[in-house]
C-alpha cells in the first residue's frame, strides 16, 4: 500500500509551529461552525501540544459553538499530573477557548472498560470528530493505540465497533482510554503535530515501511480526510 498523501510544514521552532498549527486549526473549525453550526475538536496529551494548546486558546472563533474531547486519556483523575484532562483544562480551555464545551473520556468507573463504555456514549453524539489533532511517540504510537497492546492487530484495524475502547499495553504506563481507529481516520481534518529529528525520523519510516505498519500509519492509511504534518526542531537548550 502506498502512504497517504499529507502535507508537511516544516517550522524553526516550538513556538512557531504551535502558532501556525494554532492558525490552522483555528481556521478550520471556524469553517465547521460557519458549515454546521459546531465544530468538534479532539486533541492529544502528553508533552508536544503545550504551546500549541496556549496558541489556539486565543483564537478569535465562535468558541461556544465548539466542543473538545481528547483523542485519548490516560486512567488517572483529572486531578493527577498525568492526566490529559488536566492538561487540556489549564492550557486550552483558558481565555477565549474557556467557552467551549469539553467531554473528557475519564469518568471514575470501577474499570478502564466501563470507563470506556461511558466515555463510548458521550462521545458518540460528537462525531464525526472535525478536527483531531495527533502526536506520535517514538514507537510509532499515536493515540493510545500502542503496538505492544496486546490486542494491537484489533486496535489498528478498523474492526471497533465502539467510538472509545480501554488499552492495557507495558509501554503505555498506566490502562488508557483512547479513540478507535476509524473514529480518528474517519475526522475530516487529521494533524499531526511532531518535535525533533528523532520523531521525524520515525514518522519518515513508517511513510516509508510496508506491513507490518506501526501505528500512526495504522491511522493515516485509512484517514478520509486531509491530513497536514506541523514539524519543529525540538527547542535549542
Ligand atoms: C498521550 C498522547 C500520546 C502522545 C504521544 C507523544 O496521552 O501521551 O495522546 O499519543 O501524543 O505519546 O507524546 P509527547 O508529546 O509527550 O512526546
């Protein structure tokens, strides 16, 4: 199979490409509010989208007519440090974007299962997602869909029936809660927001490499829409 077709925008910095990856998707959610009267994002955790996050927060857009939810949680409360519904509350949903509706995947179930169950009913109304925004790990991992996952062939396939699925997975820390594949490949804007010359270098690879196919080209082979990479050098320390 050949690769997807993406776009790639390459930037001198951190700041610069959290701001014009900000502008970007700021513009298309923009067009789905003035096409539908909403617009959903879903963006991911981790350490990448911080400047992104604090960029787009400020974007002049109808923030009231947006909803966000996460791409992917780890199973932690809101109140723990690893938590991406921490992260995206103190960084996105600040300033303008405070006005905007936010459906996290965490919910304090007796299990990442019946977590999942839950946040599967309250994101189902929401979708199709308009704009998700990805990150990659350096195992090719985007989402929480991690290739040492157990059930990994199921996780990368397009076989899930339910929008939000539990991951266990030994590289993943604690049990996650993520977006399943089709959910995310089926957004009309897919970005994917990577830092550093390692990071390229595993995305370039898995561009490049037939089956087995690690995760993130998983998700951009059966992405329908379009799909714009946002690259930086890491920041000079
Ligand atoms: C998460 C993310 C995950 C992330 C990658 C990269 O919950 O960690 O959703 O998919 O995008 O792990 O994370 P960094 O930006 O921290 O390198």
């Amino acid at each position: 199979m050949s690769a997807p077709l993406y776009d790639w925008k390459a930037f001198a910095s951190p700041d610069a490409v959290a701001q014009a990856h900000a502008d970007a998707v700021a513009d298309r959610l923009g067009e789905a509010i003035a096409a539908r009267g909403r617009a959903v994002l879903a963006v991911s955790g981790g350490t990448t989208p911080m400047r992104f996050f604090r960029a787009l927060s400020t974007a002049a857009i109808g923030w009231e007519k947006v909803v966000v939810t996460l791409i992917d949680e780890r199973f932690v409360p809101p109140t723990h440090d690893r938590s991406n519904e921490k992260l995206a509350r103190e960084n996105l949903l600040t300033g303008p974007a405070a006005s905007a509706r936010f459906v996290p995947l965490y919910s304090q179930a007796e299990s990442v299962e019946a977590a999942a169950r839950q946040a599967s009913e309250a994101v189902s109304s929401l979708l199709p997602i308009d704009v998700a925004v990805l990150g990659i790990g350096t195992d090719g991992h985007t989402a929480s869909l991690f290739p040492d996952a157990a059930n990994a062939d199921f996780l990368l396939s397009t076989r899930a029936r339910e929008p939000v699925l539990a991951v266990h997975a030994p590289s993943a820390g604690e049990p996650r809660l993520t977006l399943a594949l089709p959910v995310i490949s089926q957004s009309r804007h897919v970005f994917l927001h990577i830092e550093g010359d390692e990071k390229r270098g595993v995305f370039e690879s898995a561009m490049a490499e037939e089956p087995p196919r690690v995760p993130i080209r998983a998700v951009l082979d059966a992405a329908v829409g379009e799909i714009a990479v946002y690259w930086a050098p890491k920041e000079r320390t």
